[in-house]
C-alpha cells in the first residue's frame, strides 16, 4: 500500500467513525504519514517493528493552518518559577491550556 492510499484510508475511516469525525482530515493524513514512515524504516531495517499507538500515547499532532486560535496569554507562579498560560482553542475539539517554560522564538 503506498502512501497516497493510506491516506485515502485514513479518511475512509474518518468518516466511518463519529469520534474521528471531530478531526480535520489533515490530521488523519497525518497519522497515515507517519505510520507509512514508520513502516517504511522497518522494511529498510532502520527500525523496529512498528507498533499501534492508543490514544493518550499521541503526545502530539500536527493541526491544520487554520482551525485554532491561542487566546488569554497571563502569568502563572512567582520568581523563578514563573511561567506564562494561554489558552489553545482546536476547532470542533475545544480548549486547551498550554503552558510556556521558555520564550518562543
């Protein structure tokens, strides 16, 4: 299967699935990029088997370039370990709270 119809699938099964549907589609071709280039290095034998991830071991996808709003930037803790919050809002997710230990650039 190459890389064009794992996405394809990837969609299929959105659309299937009512919790997927929350997604943006480039989400979902995401995921399919990145278990095609997890395949990939195992079949080059740069890698392990490639193994199915449940959800709450994704630590991060990739969102779309519009879809998302970042909002109510304010301080949090004092001294030295102060720290800024802001609040990340996913469209069709909800909101997200992010906390930034270092300056972006």
């Amino acid at each position: 299967m190459n890389k064009t119809e794992l996405r394809q699938l990837a969609l299929d099964l959105r659309k299937q699935n009512p919790e997927f549907q929350a997604l943006h589609s480039q989400v979902a071709q995401q995921v399919a990029d990145r278990f095609y280039e997890a395949r990939q290095r195992f079949l080059d034998g740069l890698a392990n088997k490639p193994r199915v991830k449940k959800p709450h071991q994704y630590l991060s996808l990739v969102y779309p370039q519009s879809g998302w709003k970042l909002s109510n930037w304010r301080d949090a803790g004092q001294g030295k370990n102060k720290k800024k919050k802001a609040r990340l809002y996913l469209s069709k997710i909800g909101f997200f709270t992010l906390i930034i230990h270092r300056e972006l650039p």
